[in-house]
C-alpha cells in the first residue's frame, strides 16, 4: 500500500522534494510506502520527476499509475542505480514542478469553468481531460458559443480578485445525506471512497475530486478558448488552454 501524501490537504500539492522508501520493485518500476508523484486518474495526467538514491545516482519517473492500493513509479536511465534499488531502500523524490503546477492551474480552472457554465446554463460536466497546457470539458448537451464570453469574464475577475480553493475530508455517508446543492458535475464517485475529498472554491464550486489544485483562482491565469466542438450526440465539448506564464509562482 502506498500512502497518497498529495491527498490530504491542499499544502501538499506544493510539496516538490520528498523522502520514502521502496517497497516493492515490479519490472521497470518502483513502489514506494509514500509518494506526492500524482498517479493518472479522474482526467488529470501523472507526475514526472526523478527519484535519487543515497549514492548520489538518480532515475528519471516517466509515468506513474495506481495498481490496487499501490502506486507504480515507472522509471528509466543509469543502469547502475537500477542495480543498486532494493526493497528497504530509501530514496528522494523530486516532482517536474513546471508540470506539476501546470496541472494544478489546469484543475482548478475545469472546477471554475464547469461551476460556472452550469450557474449560467444548467448543463453540467459529463467528463473533463487535462492535457499539455490545455483542458476539455464535455457537457451533457450542446452549449452557444456566446456563453463564453460571460464565463470567460467570470473567471478574469477571478482571477484579478481570488477566491481561495479549499481541500476537506468528509465521511461518505455525510456527503451521500448531504451532497452539494446544485453539482456540476455528473462523474460519479468509485464505490470504494470513503472519506470524501471535497474541493470547494470560495462561493462558486464544491466538487468531489482527487486531484491537485492551486491555492486560489488567482494562481490560474489567463486562459484562451478553442472552437466548441458538437459530439454528435446533442453534446458538447468546451476546450481551452493556459496563458504561458502562471501570475505567481509559489513555494513550498
């Protein structure tokens, strides 16, 4: 099993150096007893890094994804620190923070974004796929072209004027006699989650989800709309990406 370090509050997602240690050591990967590398999931890619041994030597983290309760660390390069891993060993992870923080933007913008086309419209997010520097949301049915404009000033004053994004645990059974008035997302949740992880950004959005965000929506920047895409099926798909630069840049 490995411990989600990431997962319990919104600080650890700015966490980008970490200490573990290896657990198992399948084919070409490593499983560690805790990690903050972000496994694919829920529409959001994996985290990319390094993990470095005692010895000075490092491996390069390509790809990591979740096998049961285990995260798998997929990593390559000096063939002589592959050698050198064996279960017990500890090691120091260090996260592609660029991408990382990219991802974090990216998020926490989808959450604005569905908050406040559903607010506006009342369609909501059948799915939503991170990607390089951009996002996709597909809606449950098709959405006028001119509703970008609105939801785009909404998030600039977002932005000029932040609303704090906050993480916290709530046990399943309370959330399933008290969900979120009004959700905007149509995902439902696994059946093995328990407690629930709630984001919510301040008076627009409170949404289950696991992935990383940013600490208000003033660290998401500027963004610029693709074309609506119609899906075929009487749906839509809304894409957008990040402006190049985040307007701050956080630490730890």
């Amino acid at each position: 099993m490995t411990e989600l370090a990431y997962l319990p509050d919104l600080e650890s997602a700015y966490v980008r150096t970490f200490r573990a240690r290896v657990t198992a050591l399948p084919p070409g990967a490593v499983v560690l007893d805790r990690t903050y590398f972000y496994p694919t999931g829920g529409g959001q890619p994996s985290d990319r890094g390094t993990l470095r041994l005692e010895s000075g030597r490092s491996l390069e983290v390509f790809d990591v994804t979740k096998s049961g309760a285990a995260v798998v660390h997929r990593v390559r390069g000096d063939p002589a620190a592959l050698r050198a891993l064996s279960v017990g060993t500890d090691v120091e992870g260090t996260i592609d923070w660029e991408r990382r923080h990219r991802h974090m933007r990216l998020h926490t913008a989808q959450h604005f974004v569905s908050a406040r086309i559903f607010a506006r419209t009342g369609l909501r997010t059948r799915r939503a796929n991170l990607a390089g520097s951009g996002a996709t949301i597909d809606l449950e049915a098709a959405l006028s072209p001119e509703l970008l404009g609105p939801v785009g000033a909404d998030l600039l004053a977002a932005v000029a004027e932040p609303m704090a994004v906050t993480i916290r645990l709530v046990p399943r059974s309370e959330w399933e006699a008290h969900p979120a008035a009004g959700r905007s997302g149509l995902v439902p949740l696994p059946p093995q989650v328990d407690p629930v992880r709630v984001v919510e950004i301040d008076a627009s959005d409170v949404c289950p989800c696991g992935g990383t965000h940013v600490r208000s929506t003033g660290e998401i920047g500027v963004l610029t709309w693709r074309p609506i895409v119609s899906l075929g099926d009487g749906t839509s798909r809304v894409g957008f990406t990040l402006g190049e630069r985040a307007p701050s840049t956080p630490t730890a």
